[in-house]
C-alpha cells in the first residue's frame, strides 16, 4: 500500500500525483504490519463525568520564558512534543537546552568524562541489538539505577534523559562542554532500536525524555528502514502511549523535507499533543519558535530567542531588536511593525529604486512574496503621482525576517516613494493593507500595534482613516489618518 507523506491518503499502487490532495511525488510505499488472527477479548474501562473528572495539571516552569509561553505557561506532564526545523537551525541545541532547563540544579563544575562516575551528564551505555527479535535483555545503567531505589524519597530533583540515534556520547558531551551546560541530573544514552530505548526508559524515573531523532529509530516489528513512513508512524505511536501511561513528557526531535515541510507521514502531527517549528536565518543570529498546534496552550504564541555561543538565549523585549535606528535619516527605510504570533514586532522596510537601463524593469524582494511587490507597484503607479514604470525596485526586510501579512503594506509603499523621492521618513511609524482600488484598510491587531509604537517612544503614526485606535491620556504622540494611497506622497 502507498500512503501520501502530506495528507495521509492511501493508494493499492504508486502514482506520480496525489489523488487526493494532489501534490507530486508523495507517495511513498508502506508496509502493511500482520494482526493476529487470534480473537482479542475486550476490557471494561471505567466511565467518568466529565465534570466531576476534572483535576488541576501542575505545569512545569522551564528556566525559559520564551519557552515557556510558547507552551503554554509550562511543560505539561505527559505531552508528546514534535520539535522541527530546518537543519542547522538549532533543533538539537535547544533539545538538549530543554534538558537542562528542566532537570535539578546546576552544578558548580562540568565534568563529562565519560569513564567518569561522577559526571555531570550520567551517560547510560547500551549495547547493540543482536538477534533478529527482541530479547529483552537488561541493559547497563551507570547511575540510574541507584536512583530508581531512591525514586520514592521526596524532594529529588527532576530528572531528564537525553537520547541519541545521530551522535554518539563524545559528541553529545562536546555540545554540552560549548554550551556551558554543567548540570548533573541530565542522563544520556544512544540507542537506534525502538525495543532498546523503550526497555531502558522502562526502568529510568527522568520526568523527560528527548529522542534526538525520530526519523532514526526503528522498530524490529517493522520490516521497513528506518525513517520510512511505517516506521516513523509506529515509533511514534509507541512513545505516545508510553508517555500517556507513564505521565512523562517526550520531546521528538524531526527532520523537515525539502520543501520546508515537516518529514514524515502527515497523521504524525496528528498523534502528538504539540508541534515546535524552530525557523531563522543562518546569517542571523535571531530564533523563532512557534508553535502549530498546542493541545495544552495557544498556538498564536512564540518565543525569540538569540543564538549566543552558550546557546539560545531569550529576546525578552524585542522591541527595537529587528531595525537599524542609524537608518533613520536615510532614504528608502521605513518603519513598521508586524504581528508574529500575539507579538507586535517593529520592522524596518528597505527599498531601493533606480531608473532602469533595460527596457523592461526588474523587480526583486527578499523578506516579501515578489507578487506582493509586483502588485503594490501597480497600485501605486495607478492610483498615485509615483510613477515606477522606468524603475528598477529592489525591497528588503531587515534582519531577515520574512513577512507575508498584509499590515506591512503601506510601510513597503512608503519606503519605494522614499527611496524614488530620495527623503528620509525619520521615525514614523506606517501601519495598514492597502487594496487594489488604492484604499487604505484597516488591518488586524490595529490598537496592539500602536500601543506598542507609543511604548517605544515613536511620536508619528500613520494609519487607516476610521481606525478606532485610542490613545492613552497624556500621550505624546501624532495620528495621522490617510485614506487612500494618493495621499501618502504627500507625507513622505
């Protein structure tokens, strides 16, 4: 049987498109797992009100802001969490982050000597598999074991386990050494096997687990290579039901295709209770964790973070991270703010136009769709004094950020005319969508975006006419409502 890696639908055989959803190249081939023929007998579950059931989940606070908004105010005790992102992003860092975040105090002294009893991270050795079907042999466990004896005294410090199928225990080590991370209550261990690991876990207590990848276990029930789509379906599937039975909270790392999309079969963002995407630039230093589904929190949350050489570090106040203020007295920049997430985050628009040398003019963006840019123009040229036809545009959001929400619009419109008239906006603060027909529209999160640019002292708005915005008593700062396009030659 094939089975569509995007929208989970099934085929009796393989097709170039999707029949379904229809995407291209999808369809990737599945292993069918035999049931057995013996008749199950059922077991009678108790049934609860779902009123009188109620009963309170004491979240756990990471030493992470961020993180911990981006979830829900805390980790949640027996959540599935799919964390993913683009290689080289920082999918392992933050894992291993997490960890320690999480697990019991920091140590004075990093010692991860891996001969060494006493080190920092307790490193759980496995041997590998032999035989072609679990044997369930038992596992050496360096110091987790003594701590299963104690596991019913009170006041233990938590406990995480790290557990790796792509690096072996030096490089783990070496990751930790660089990050700064010296806290001894984090165990490792490497395993490939889905039998070894859950065997292990099994007599481990660590309230959480990071599997460092999911795309490289495999199950020996499983006749399919390791991250095929059966595979990483039934993986998955065990760790859920371990981590419902047991009440600890799993972190799968996965990979992303090469579109950009999560890997894996689509019902794998169905099985677990949260999905983390890290994205980013590698050029910048900037992190974005959101979160595209959230059982246990909201999803229009995320979290900044700033890659350091100590790892990800929280943006608790981002507010002028994102632009230049040296910019302001410069021609084609301006200013706005975008929402990502529930977060209002001011944004600086560069443009640049100059008179074309061919006949046809380029137009090029990076940060924005080039449609969006293609149509401005054209409303811009139609409905204003600024005529682009003769003009090469070249548009740019600072600092990386990619952008495709209509609230920046007049912002983008207002760096082109800058840049073509060749004055600076200073620090005014453009906020709204602009429609074919040239009219300026309101847009959402409006009030949160201009209570923001009075917060970080920005004296001059512009915004849609009819708004509704209100401004606090007592404010310095100047509204300036324009309806239609043709009047913001007149501002800039």
């Amino acid at each position: 049987m094939f089975r569509c890696r995007e929208c989970g639908a099934t085929s009796q055989k393989w097709q170039g498109k999707c029949p379904a959803c229809g995407e291209w190249s999808t369809l990737e081939e599945e292993v069918i797992l035999s049931k057995s023929k013996k008749q199950a007998s059922g077991k009678t579950q108790e049934v609860f009100q779902i009123l009188a059931s109620r009963e309170s989940i004491t979240k756990v606070q990471l030493r992470s802001n961020e993180l911990n908004t981006v979830l829900g105010d805390g980790l949640t005790p027996g959540s599935l969490i799919l964390l993913s992102g683009e290689p080289g992003i920082g999918k392992s860092t933050l894992a291993l982050q997490i960890a320690d975040w999480y697990a019991g105090e920091t140590s004075e002294k990093l010692n991860l000597g891996v001969q060494d009893s006493a080190s920092s991270l307790t490193v759980v050795p496995t041997t590998p598999h032999s035989g072609a079907h679990l044997s369930h042999k038992s596992l050496r466990f360096g110091e987790v074991s003594d701590f299963v004896e104690n596991s019913n005294q009170k006041n233990i410090p938590r406990t995480a386990t790290y557990v790796s199928a792509e690096e072996n225990i030096h490089q783990i080590s070496d990751r930790a050494h660089r990050l700064g991370i010296a806290n001894e209550h984090i165990r490792i261990f490497t395993a490939h096997t889905l039998e070894d690991i859950i065997e292990t876990l099994e007599r481990d207590t660590s309230g959480l687990v990071v599997i460092d990848s999911v795309s490289m276990i495999s199950s020996l029930d499983v006749s399919s290579q390791s991250g095929s789509i059966t595979q990483i379906r039934y993986v998955t599937e065990v760790f859920m039901e371990f981590s419902k039975r047991t009440g600890r909270s799993i972190i799968l790392i996965g990979h992303v295709t090469k579109e950009g999309t999560i890997s894996g079969p689509k019902i794998l963002e169905h099985l677990v209770d949260t999905v983390l995407f890290l994205e980013g630039s590698k050029y910048e230093d900037y992190r974005i964790l959101r979160a595209l589904k959230n059982r246990f929190g909201p999803t229009d949350e995320i979290g900044l973070f700033r890659m350091a050489e100590n790892g990800l570090v929280d943006i608790a106040n981002p507010g002028l991270e994102f632009i230049d203020q040296e910019n302001e007295h410069l021609s084609g920049s301006a200013l706005g703010i975008t929402l990502e997430g529930n977060r209002p985050i001011v944004i600086e628009i560069e443009a640049l136009s100059t008179y074309t040398k061919f006949g046809y003019p380029k137009r090029s963006a990076r940060g924005i769709p080039n449609g969006k840019i293609d149509l401005l123009i054209a409303v811009l040229s139609k409905w204003s004094d600024t005529k682009l036809e003769s003009y090469d545009v070249y548009v740019n959001v600072a600092r990386g950020l990619s952008i495709s929400e209509p609230g920046i619009d007049l912002a983008t419109v207002a760096a082109i005319i800058s840049s073509k008239n060749n004055k600076p906006l200073g620090r005014k603060v453009f906020l709204g969508e602009i429609s074919l027909t040239g009219i300026v529209k309101n847009i959402f999160g409006l009030q949160k975006r201009v209570d923001e640019a009075v917060k970080l002292g920005f004296t001059e708005i512009i915004l849609p006419k009819n708004s509704g915005v209100k401004i606090k008593k007592g404010a310095s700062v100047q509204l300036m409502e324009v309806g239609h396009i043709g009047e913001i030659s007149k501002l800039v």
